[in-house]
C-alpha cells in the first residue's frame, strides 16, 4: 500500500509565523501566555504548552497585569490593545498579516459607511477568534452570517458592504454573495436598489488548497484527512476530499485510524488543514504503516 502526505497541506503562512513567534519567546522567558489556542489543533497546542504556552481567556486576560501575552494569526479587537495597554501587558503581536489588512478593509467600510447607513456583513462563523477580531472594527454593530437564515438579519433596504471571514469556503461565500443580491432585488422591485459591495476576502492560500485537494482526493483509493475538530478551515477542506472520493475519513491523530478503512486499498493520501502540523501527519502516516504490518 502506497502512502502519500499531500506536499500542500500543512501550516498557512500566518499559522507558521505564530508558532514561529512564540517558539522564539519561549527561549528567553519561561512562560508565555497566549489569548485562545494558537491553533485549532490540541497536538500542537499540548506541545507547545510542554514548552511553556498558557493558553488563557479573555476573562482570564483581565486578570494578567506586568506580563508577556502572544496575539495569535487570527487576531484581536481593538479593546484587547486598550486592556493590555491600562495593564501593562506587553503584546507579542503574530496577528496573520492577511487578516490585519482585513480588519482595515473591514473598519473603512464601517467609518465610510455611517453617512449613508450602510451595514457590514461578514460571512463568518459566530464566536471565532477572527470573526471577534473583525467586528470589533464596528464596534460589534457588523451581522455575521453563517446560513441563509441568518441573512433575515440584514436590512436589504439599506446600502450593504460584504466581507468573508479569510478561511471560509470560497463556494459558501458566493453562493451567500448571490442570495443577498436576489434579497436585495425581492427588497427594491419599485425603488432604487441600495449599493451592494462584496468583497472575496478569503486567503488565497487557503482557497487554493481546495482545487489543489480536489485533485489529490482523486487520485487516491482512501484519504485520510488531518485536522483539529474546532478547526473551521478543518472542516470545510474535508468537505471538499469528502465530495471527491467518498472513502475519506476525518482525524485527530493517529489513535483515530480504524483499520477496516484500508481494506482492498492500493495507495492512501494524507492531507490536513492549514492548521495541521507536518509532524502530526508523517505520525499518522506511520500509524497507518504500523496498521498495514500489523494486518500482514
């Protein structure tokens, strides 16, 4: 059985620079704290913390004064600079440079907005760590939409300014795109349509794995897809191995494999999300090696 990891899964840019960062500080301080997991895989988190990585809460934030605190890729609102600056917490900030631009983008649209009434939408998926991070630009006042009920939310008589959360789904984000165009047909039919302004924010990093993944998905009897299960990014690159080649499987780590999946298969592809160390997936080709021996 032929075993193959996927050469374009594993860390994004903004990821690898994060654990980069942190690893970095960890040389010249014993402990450093970090705001939520600074990715959504436990693996690398549990590692990390081996080395010295708090992981803490917002809650918990507040609690911290004179102390070193890392900002991970996903980044933060604007009230979290304003805590560590009243508390003397010096920000390590590893905030993913994709995202930084977006929160601009997103906080002009808001400022340049108000005259007119105009709403920012973000296609996002409520309480992630970037979503927070992006309506915090607005003060909160952005509607976050993550099905085609939530966009009941939006006031399709009024000016609306589209974002994506950078690690959605560039097929979910079109399709969002073109139902808010019809609402706001449906809306104005005897008046003049507001402004409608959507913006692909999506990472292209991360949109260009789907093709790339299709491919790869095809090309092998069985695929074993590697990623955290808080990982959104996780979830709708499986999605997309899923739609190519029914026999993938999703997977933590290796302690996950199940050797009735292999059963008859010539080769195996391993792939992960853009939140998914090497490591962790060379350990599950392994895992699957050890399988195929064990079944000899």
């Amino acid at each position: 059985m032929n075993v193959t990891i996927d050469k374009n899964s594993g860390y994004c840019f903004g990821v690898e620079f994060a654990i980069q960062m942190a690893e970095d500080e960890m040389e010249h301080c014993e402990e450093l704290y970090c705001l939520g997991d600074i990715v959504h895989n436990s693996m690398e988190v549990k590692r990390l913390y081996n080395k010295g990585l708090r992981i803490i809460d917002r809650d918990q934030l507040k609690e911290l004064r004179d102390c070193k605190v890392l900002i991970r890729a996903h980044g933060e609102p604007p009230e979290t600079y304003k805590l560590a600056l009243e508390n003397n917490i010096e920000l390590i900030d590893a905030s993913c440079p994709v995202v930084l631009k977006l929160q601009n983008r997103v906080k002009h649209a808001f400022d340049s907005g108000k005259a007119e009434d105009a709403q920012v939408v973000i296609y996002g998926q409520v309480g992630h760590a970037e979503v927070i991070g992006l309506t915090g630009q607005t003060g909160d006042e952005a509607i976050i939409v993550t099905t085609e009920a939530d966009l009941d939310k939006i006031d399709f008589t009024r000016p609306v300014t589209l974002f994506s959360q950078t690690t959605k789904s560039t097929k979910g984000f079109y399709h969002i795109k073109g139902l808010i165009e019809e609402r706001l047909q449906q809306a104005n039919r005897d008046s003049t349509q507001p402004a409608f302004n959507a913006n692909d924010s999506i990472c292209r990093q991360v949109s260009n794995r789907e093709p790339q993944l299709a491919r790869f998905a095809t090309e092998h009897d069985v695929i074993v897809f590697v990623s955290g299960k808080k990982s959104s990014n996780g979830k709708a690159l499986y999605s997309v191995c899923k739609q190519h080649n029914p026999n993938s499987y999703f997977v933590e780590n290796e302690e996950e494999l199940e050797p009735e999946w292999f059963t008859g298969a010539g080769s195996v592809g391993i792939c992960g999300a853009t939140s998914t160390p090497m490591w962790l997936m060379e350990q599950v080709s392994r895992g699957i090696s050890a399988l195929e021996g064990a079944q000899v």
